[in-house]
C-alpha cells in the first residue's frame, strides 16, 4: 500500500470550511506538503510545513500537523467554487534528492 | 508561476516506437525529476537529476531512460513504449534540492495504443 494515505473525495457548501486530512508512516520526514491540481493542470504547491512545527497559516489555509499520530491535515477557510480541485498531500524525508512521496489525492467538489 | 515548458503537450502513439518527452526549465535550479500520474496512484517518482549528467532511478523507473545533458534540459525517453505506460507525465524542479519545495510543468499526456 501507498505510505501516504487520503481519502477519496469531499463535498461541501460554498462558504464553509473544508477540512482534507492525510496519514504518512516515515517517521523521519522531515517536510510535508500540500499541492493544489486544477483539470488539465500541473501540481501547484500551496504550502508546506515543516516537521516540528504543529501548525502553520497562511491566509486562508491552515495545516495541521500531529506528528505522534502522522496525521497532516489542510482547513481551507470561506471555500469558494474556484477551491475546486484535487488536493495532494506529500512527505519528504530529506534525502539529498529531496524525493516526495505522495498520496492518491483528494477530490474537492464545492457546491454553491 | 517556476518557468517550465514540457513538450510536447499530447502526444499519441504505438507500442514498440521510441518516445522522448522534453522538459525545459528557466530558472537554473539543480533538481528535477519526472513523475507519471496515473488514477489512484498519485504521482509516483520515475527518475530524477541532481545536476548534468547526474541521474538516478526513482520508484518506477523499469522501462524509461533519462538525460540531462545541460542544467535547463531533462529528456525522458520510452525506448519500445508499452501500453502500460499510457500516463500522464509530469516534470518538476527544486533549488538546491533538500527540502525545497518541487514545483512541477504542466504535464504531457501520453497515449501508446
């Protein structure tokens, strides 16, 4: 199975928050990120976190990160129709080619 | 948005011809990789180049072949394509490598019939 785990899909309302959560197993990793993927489009990154940080904002992102349980989690505030999209979660261990691994992606549909 | 071109964008095929899939990169950083995406998989790593001429394999590498003969150029080629590797590909870079964070091209989409 894949080292890093999403589930498949989340729907929610115009306006409300969204919440994507992620599962890594490498205890060594040392970044964590989280990428944005339009239809038709390349990776955008969207943020990043650093492994002893618990939590990091940026505007209206908001990552979590447990790193007893592994758990990373991104909260998208005030999500908009434009937040549609697949969202991909990925871990590096900080070897020297900076090798990602990621996960299956999630699936954002906002509905108006 | 980090300066990558990928060429070309689509591309359709038959199994057993060569393929290369060209990425371009403005922005002189040391790394980049290739990547395929396939549903349900993610991205999963092909190869990568820490420098010119420097290369190594990455998580599914069977089957594809890369060069880097210049910092801005990375060439990933298909030496007999197989259906198997209908994918779409994906080339990404990062500065200085360690925990920098990859941006990625646009993709090529790669259909081998």
């Amino acid at each position: 199975g894949e080292d890093v785990e999403q589930s498949l899909f989340l729907s929610v309302r115009e306006g409300d928050s969204s919440v994507i959560n992620c599962t890594y197993t490498d205890s060594s990793s040392t970044y964590l990120y989280w990428y944005k993927q339009e239809p038709g489009a390349g990776l955008q990154l969207l943020t990043y976190i650093f492994s002893n940080m618990d939590m990091k904002q940026d505007q209206r992102l908001t990552v979590l990160l447990n790193k007893k349980d592994k758990h990373l989690s991104l909260r998208i505030a005030d999500t908009q129709t434009g937040d549609s999209a697949i969202y991909f979660c990925a871990e590096s261990i900080g070897t020297s080619g900076n090798m990602l691994t990621f996960g299956g992606g999630t699936r954002l549909m906002v509905k108006p | 948005d980090a300066g990558i071109t990928q060429s070309p964008r689509h591309k359709v095929t038959e199994t057993g011809t060569p393929v290369t899939l060209r990425c371009h990169q403005t922005e002189n950083h040391r790394y980049m990789y290739w990547y395929r995406q396939d549903p349900g998989h993610g991205l999963r790593l092909i190869h990568y180049s820490y420098g010119v001429k420097d290369t190594d394999k990455g998580e599914v590498s069977d089957g594809y072949s890369v060069s880097r003969s210049k910092t801005e150029d990375f060439l990933l080629t298909l030496e007999s394509a197989t259906s198997s590797q209908t994918s779409v590909y994906f080339c990404a870079i990062s500065d200085r490598g360690s925990n920098q964070p990859q941006h990625f091209g646009d993709g090529t989409r790669l259909s081998i019939l």
